[in-house]
C-alpha cells in the first residue's frame, strides 16, 4: 500500500507545529532575565521620563515636592517661537553632519583605505595614534582642545611666536572646534570598522576591476562601496545615536556658547532643567531629542533591512 504523501503532511504538520512552538517557548524563556533587565533599565526610564514631560515638576520652589499634571504645557510652551529649540536643532544637526557624517564615517573610511596600501609599521603606528585618541576619557579631550584653541591657548601662542595672527576659535567658529575634538577622538571607531570590513573584500573581485581597466577611483565607488554599503550603514547608526546624544565634550569646551552659538539639544536640555531649574520643561527637551534619535535608528534599520533583502536575492 502506498502513502498518500498529503494526508502524510497533513499527519505531520501538529507535531512540526508543536516542535516550533516548543522552540518559542524555550528562546522566550532564555531571553527572559535580558527582557527583564533591559525594561528595568531602559523601558522604565523612558516611561518616567515621558510622564515627568507631562508635570510642572521643578527642582527648586513649591513645585519641587508638591507638582501636578498639566498636560502638554511643556510642549506647546517648548514648540512656540522663541523657545530656542528650532536653534538647538539646527545646531545638533551641523554637528551631527561636521563631525559624525564628515569628520568620523568619512574621514575613518578615507583613513583606513588608505592604510591598505601602506606597509604595516606605518599601520600600526597611524592606528595606534588613532586608538590612543578614543581611549583619552571625554572631559580630558575635551580639556586638551580648551587649552589649544582657547584664548592665549597653545595654538595661539604657537602662531604669534611666528607673527602669524590667530583670532579665537572658540568664540570665532565654537561648532567647528567641537566637531574637529568630537572628530579627532571619535574617527577610530569608524577606522577600525571600516578597516575589518575592507580587509574581508575578495581580492579576486579587485583583481578582476583592474584587469577590466577599472581605475582607483571606479574600483571604489563601483565595487568597494558597495560591497561596504551594510558595514556603512551600521556606522551612521551607532555614531547617529553618539553624536546626537554628546554633551560633555562640548559643555566643557563652550558651555553651549558664546550665547546660544554651540547650544545643542543636549546641552539646551541641561540648562533648562539644571540651570534654570525647570526640571520638567528640561525633560519635554529630552523627550524631543530621544524623538529625533528614533527617526534616524528606525530610518537607517528599514534601510538596512532592505539592504539585507536585497543581499538575499543577489
């Protein structure tokens, strides 16, 4: 007697169900003491974040211990002109573009290029340097570019002993010293990503580029970039979501000024709340600023979701 091979799925396809479902059960129980962690520490501060946004909660005065709700008062008080968020914004999107896109993606990409061509005494001392630079805490970094762009600082002692003129950086152009410090300690993480993922590309692939009669520069745009393209999108996200969230390099080199000129979302957050001590208001800011780091993760992962996609069909 022959099987029927479809009642035989049909027999089958409780047992494959209830194996799958077993398996759910088991990842979900594994994951359970991580799920549990990471809403202690993530999910129940944005909850309380989110709720803080929503009072008159002061850190001085009578609203310090005896607040209310008031609803989206923070937030039409915030959104309204002259508020200063427009500016902040526009503010933290020139660093994030100077100094993350730029001054790190950029930069530690063209870096660790050109490191493959070099011999490896001259890599090992150029990534050395670089490493040494991400290691450096924050606030000393930021200490060491105060004390070179500063007023009577090294860099201006060093250009007047050569009767060259030096106007101030720091209150000439205070966005691009704060993006050269956050590039020049920042640059190595996007170098050493980019430098792994170069080293996995085929040789052959490139080999084969030259042969066709592909220069340097199609080599790069027309198969390395490419290859790169994933690699390169995780890179905006990490260093998106850094950037936008950077407050000690700058507060400690400019104190967000002169004025409002270095004012980013994350230092406008600190003065309203810690500053003027309207700890709710400063809160709405900081609901904001998670807002706009969202848009940028959830743009990048559906990006790189579809570059994934794609990968599968080629």
């Amino acid at each position: 007697m022959v099987a029927n091979p479809t009642l035989t799925r049909l027999a089958l396809r409780p047992i494959q169900m209830g194996a799958s479902g077993r398996r759910r059960v088991t990842a979900t129980t594994m994951l359970a003491p991580l799920i549990v962690v990471v809403l202690a520490f993530l999910g129940w501060p944005i909850v309380w974040t989110l709720v803080l946004s929503l009072t008159n909660k002061t850190i001085t005065g009578a609203t310090a211990s005896h607040w209310q709700f008031i609803g989206l008062a923070n937030y039409r008080e915030l959104f309204a002109s002259g508020s200063g968020l427009v500016h902040s914004v526009l503010v933290s999107l020139y660093y994030l573009v100077a100094s993350a896109y730029i001054g790190q993606a950029v930069f530690g990409f063209l870096i660790a290029y050109l490191m493959q061509r070099c011999p490896y005494a001259v890599r090992a001392v150029v990534g050395s340097i670089i490493i040494v630079a991400w290691l450096i805490p924050e606030i000393i970094a930021a200490w060491m570019w105060y004390t070179l762009l500063s007023n009577g600082g090294t860099l201006q002692q060093g250009l007047h002993a050569v009767g060259l003129p030096y106007s101030t950086w720091l209150i000439s152009h205070p966005m691009l010293s704060v993006s050269l410090a956050n590039t020049w300690r920042g640059v190595a993480f996007s170098y050493l990503l980019f430098a792994a993922a170069l080293s996995d590309v085929p040789r052959d692939l490139i080999e084969a580029a030259e042969i066709d009669g592909a220069n340097a520069w199609r080599r790069l745009v027309r198969l390395i970039i490419p290859l790169l393209s994933t690699t390169i999108l995780v890179d905006l996200v990490l260093i998106t979501l850094g950037t936008l969230n950077d407050f000690t390099l700058i507060f400690a080199m400019t104190g967000g000024g002169p004025g409002t000129a270095s004012t980013v979302l994350s230092v406008f957050m600190y003065q309203q709340a810690f500053v003027t001590f309207q700890l709710a208001y400063g809160t709405a800011i900081s609901v904001v600023l998670l807002a706009v780091g969202a848009v940028f993760a959830i743009t990048y992962i559906r990006v790189l979701r579809r570059q994934g996609a794609l990968n599968m069909v080629r």
